[in-house]
C-alpha cells in the first residue's frame, strides 16, 4: 500500500490539536505520513513556532506506521494551505475551526478562500469531535453535477472504516426532476456497488431547510462523517449558509468539504 499524506494546519490552538489527534486517528487505518503545518506570519515567528512544534511533536502518541513531521513557511491560510498541500502530494488536509463564531472571528469574510485554494478535500473538525470508528457516512446529492464529486472520496473513507454510505437527497414535485434524482442516485449506488461499499439510498421530503434535513438524519442514523461537495454560482469568498450549517454542525461531527469548482480525481 502506497503511503497517504495528510497536512495538517496547526495554530497552536484547541482545536489544532483536535486536527491532529484526528490525523492520527486516522492513521491507525492507513499508513500515513502526517505534516504538521505552521504558517508564520516573520521568519522570527517560524524560528519561534519550528520549536514549539517539536514539542508539540514530541508529546504526540503516534500510532504504528504513521510518520509525523513539522513543516514551516512563511504565509497565510488563504493562499498558502493549498500551495502547500499541492507541493507536498497531500490526499487530504485536516483543519480545525472553531465553530461558526469562532470560524469568523478566526478566518473572517474570507473563510471559502481556505478552501477554494486547494483541489485537496478538507475534513473540518471541531474541538470536541470525537475521535470514534466512522461506521456511517452521509453523502448529500442534489441535481447538481458538482453533487457527485464527493462520491469517489468518501468511499474511499467508507473503504477505510468499512463503513456504511448513506446517500441522501430530496424528494421532487416534478415528475421529471423526481426521476433525474432517481437516477442520480442510482448511479452512486451502482458505484458504490462495484466497490463492494455498503450503500443505504433516502428520500427526504421536500420544503425547508435541507441543511437542517441532513442534520436530522445524522441524529437519527447514528451518522459519523458528513460529506459534501461545496458548489456555488457564485464566487464570493465565503460559507454559504448550507456548507457552514453542517460544517458547525452541534453534534461536532467531522465535515468532509470538496471545492468541486477545483476537483479532480483524488483518491485515499
């Protein structure tokens, strides 16, 4: 097996840790070359930080097979996460955020350059998300294209976990986009068929909040993982209301996050 590279970017903060103890967590599964990221604003400050993280590094249980290594460059998060992650032939970059006062307060107006800077997922953690086996995961769908870039990498997850992929989407009025969703989802489940990946297929009613629909589901499907493929007409630099919604989820549950403007096939 080919060894996966995950970036992790690090502040110092709570919730960087949570980032890396999840790294790690993941690691038990795959073997895996974890880069702790630290991006300095003065080459003072990446003398300081370079420090501080081998302590940080030096106080982490790493578990068997995975490798930890600290990475300092001077930039931001807005331009240089992806930079980074590119260079370095990351699968997947583990970001903390505070929640969504803390993610403003933190990452300001500006928070979707984070991830619109980078053809790498993210998977989003908050403080508290627990670090448990991921045994379910859901896959919301709409009519959209972009919709269906999630599938690979998610199953690549379930493949991990041998979890299950519950694939969601919403009932339609319309006897012709009711069936463009039939087929939609057939198709994943065809996919995900000919992986081997257990696949659980669910209408959801139509009207309201689809955001608050697919929380709802995870509260009462036991859910571990949601995964989504972020896609917006429009280019402002910011979470729409439906990405942060389930990214701050209250269940903090980990948010897997595709910019599907920039995907291409990525594989764990």
């Amino acid at each position: 097996m080919s060894k996966n590279i995950y970036l992790v970017p690090y502040d110092f903060s709570a919730v960087g840790d949570t980032a890396l103890l999840y790294a790690m967590h993941l690691g038990k599964k795959v073997k895996t070359e974890v880069l702790l990221l630290h991006l300095a604003s003065s080459k003072a400050e990446a003398m300081k930080a370079s420090l501080k993280m081998d302590d940080v590094i030096a106080k982490t249980e790493v578990p068997y097979g995975v490798e930890l290594r600290k990475v300092i460059r001077e930039g931001n998060i807005f331009e240089d996460i992806g930079k980074v992650a590119k260079k370095e032939e990351a699968q997947l970059i583990i970001m903390g955020t505070h929640g969504a006062v803390g993610m403003q307060r933190v990452f300001g107006s500006n928070a979707m350059k984070v991830v619109t800077s980078a053809d790498t997922p993210f998977l989003i953690v908050q403080k508290s998300t627990p670090l448990h086996e991921i045994k379910n995961i859901v896959v919301p769908i709409d009519l959209t294209k972009e919709s269906l870039q999630i599938i690979n990498i998610a199953g690549d997850m379930a493949s991990i976990f041998g979890a299950t992929v519950h694939v969601i989407g919403e009932k339609q009025n319309d006897d012709l986009l009711s069936q463009q969703m039939k087929n939609r989802i057939l198709i994943v489940k065809n996919q995900y068929d000919d992986r081997s990946i257990t696949c659980n297929i669910e209408f959801l009613p139509r009207g309201g909040s689809y955001s608050k629909k697919i929380i709802e589901y995870t509260k009462a499907n036991s859910i571990d993982l949601i995964a989504i493929a972020y896609h917006s007409e429009s280019l402002l630099p910011q979470f729409d209301t439906f990405a942060q919604s389930l990214i701050t989820n209250d269940q903090n549950l980990p948010c897997m996050v595709l910019n599907s403007k920039l995907a291409s096939a990525l594989y764990f």
